[in-house]
C-alpha cells in the first residue's frame, strides 16, 4: 500500500472550522476505489495542526491526485493554510493496521 502522512498547519481563524473546510474533499477521497483510510487528528499540543493519515491500495494514489477533488482542493485549501504542508509518502506491505503488541490489552 502507499501510505501518507501530512502535517497541515492552519491559519489560527480557520483551525477550529477546518474538519467542515475539508469535508467534501475528506468524504469524495474515502468514495474513490482503492483507498483504505483518510483519516485527520488534531494536534493536541498545538491546535493550529492537523495530521492526514491516508493510505491507497497500489497505485491508486495516481488516480487521487488526478481526481476533481482533489484539483479542488489544490485551488482552495491554501488560502485555509499557514504554510505549505509537509509529508511523508511511503510503500508498506499489507493493507491493514498491525496490532501494537507492546502495549497488548488483556482483560
């Protein structure tokens, strides 16, 4: 699978407003095929950051980045921004999260 994680720091009059900012995107990116997750957090040090954990079957991250939403969110999400986003992009084998065994939970 590809995996991505990136790291957005919004504009501090957006931060709150940013999970409805990016809906539309958010909900047509989990619709394409191939993707297994799209998931934001909240920084809970710093409210302005928000963390993108996504990750696509194969290749199907090309057809991401050619989509409508994803052209429209190149247009729009910038002016939400503080600065420009930084990633890290990575093939992994497997498509599903392992489990933590360090920290196993046994009841």
């Amino acid at each position: 699978m590809i995996f991505i994680a990136a790291r957005f720091r919004v504009l501090p009059d957006h931060a709150d407003a940013w999970p409805e900012i990016t809906r539309s995107f958010t909900e047509a990116t989990r619709a394409e095929p191939g993707n297994l997750w799209f998931d934001w957090s909240r920084s809970v040090e710093d409210p302005q950051e928000y963390v993108l954990l996504e990750a696509f079957q194969d290749d199907a991250a090309a057809a991401h980045v050619q989509s409508d939403h994803f052209k429209a969110a190149q247009a729009e999400l910038p002016a939400y921004l503080e600065e420009t986003p930084r990633i890290l992009n990575t093939l992994l084998e497997g498509t599903e999260w392992s489990e933590l065994g360090e920290l196993a939970v046994e009841r």
